[in-house]
C-alpha cells in the first residue's frame, strides 16, 4: 500500500492512477481531464 503524493489517500500498490485527485504515477503530476479520457479510451481500445 502507498499514498497518493498530491491527496495523501491510501491506494493498493499496483495503482496507476489515483481515483480520488487524478494523481498519474507513471508521469508524477495531477493528470486533466482530456487526458484522462485520451488514456481511457485507448484502454477501451486495447481489450
């Protein structure tokens, strides 16, 4: 288990973004909206 760096709320260890804020760990900042939905559809995309 790890904290999320920007809210602090307590996430399991393979998460890859916090639900809560956004946070992204693979880029280390709060992710936007747009690009959010950009790496969600591509997710979709891939299944």
């Amino acid at each position: 288990m790890e904290n999320c760096p920007d809210c602090g709320e307590l996430l399991g260890d393979a998460v890859e973004l916090c639900i809560y804020c956004r946070y992204g760990f693979k880029c280390r900042r709060v992710i936007s909206n747009d690009e959010y939905m950009k790496q969600r559809n591509q997710q979709l995309e891939h299944q």
